[in-house]
C-alpha cells in the first residue's frame, strides 16, 4: 500500500508538474507576441505565470526528494563513516519532514489570512497562491514516507553517497 501511495503520488505530481510548465511556456509566448506584436498585454497572465513557477518547482522538488536528488546541506556528512550516515538518515528525514510540515502550517495560516483580505481584483492571486502550503506539504510527506522503515530510496541514497566519496 506504501509503494501505491508513493507511485500515486509521483505520477500526479510528473502530470502537474509537466502540465505546469507547459502553461507557463505557452502563457509566456502569448504574452510576448501580444506585447512586441499587438502592442498589449495581459496582466492577469503575469500573476498565473508567477504562480506557475511556483507550481513547478514545488511538485518538481517532490519528484526529486523521492529520488533522494534533492538539496542536502550535509557540511560535515562527508567527515562521518557510512555506518554512522546510516545511522542518521532516517531521523534527518524525519526532522526534514517536520520542518515542511510546520512551513506548511504556517504558510497555510498566511493564505487564510492574504484570501480573508484579498480584494476582488487579487482574488486569482489569493488563490494561486495555495500551492504554497500545498506544496511544502507534499515535501514533508515525501520526506515522512522516506523515512519509514522499507523506503526503497533511502539504501539508493547511500549507496550513491557512498560512490560519490569514494571518487
């Protein structure tokens, strides 16, 4: 059930990922060729593609955190035996986990707030802008479902650790 959830997961956030970005590109050549070609524009066009960057990189970011190709900002990791790296791995994962929760929280309670008072004409915006708490969710359930006993991802992680300080 574990391995359906993460497959689930990873072909929803490949689909709006990709979708995503094949938006922003298309919504962005329209605003160019309206702008050098028509001499107008769309404003409403520049908030979607602002948000789209943001859906981008936040779905794009779950698929590259199952895959343990995601930042890591591991100074001293390299000092530590594999053994020891082992050791540590599922409860950064787990306190990763609970960063993006709590980041998610907080950005959750900011959306509340900016959709409470959001004029009329901001409305598109406001709403949008939920990919914020939505995204950093979906990066501490990654996180969470990596640091459960069985992740697959975790021994690739390691191993690709270990090879990269061998070289």
């Amino acid at each position: 059930m574990l391995h359906s959830l993460k497959q689930g997961l990873l072909r929803l956030e490949a689909v709006v990922a990709a979708s995503s970005l094949m938006l922003l590109l298309v919504l962005s050549l329209t605003q160019i060729i309206a702008r050098n070609v028509f001499e107008t524009g769309f404003p409403q066009l520049e908030v979607v593609s602002r948000h789209l960057v943001l859906f981008v990189i936040f779905f794009g970011a779950g698929l590259v955190t199952e895959q343990s190709r995601h930042i890591k900002i591991d100074v001293l990791a390299h000092l530590l035996s594999p053994q020891r790296q082992a050791m540590l791995l599922r409860p950064m994962l787990t306190l990763s986990a609970m960063l993006c929760a709590a980041l998610a929280w907080y950005a959750g309670l900011f959306w509340l707030d900016e959709w409470h008072y959001a004029p009329v004409n901001e409305r598109l915006a406001a709403t949008m802008a939920i990919i914020i708490p939505i995204g950093f969710s979906v990066l501490a359930l990654h996180f969470l479902l990596l640091s459960l006993p069985g992740s697959e991802a975790k021994s690739d992680s390691l191993k690709q650790r270990n090879k990269a300080n061998e070289i």
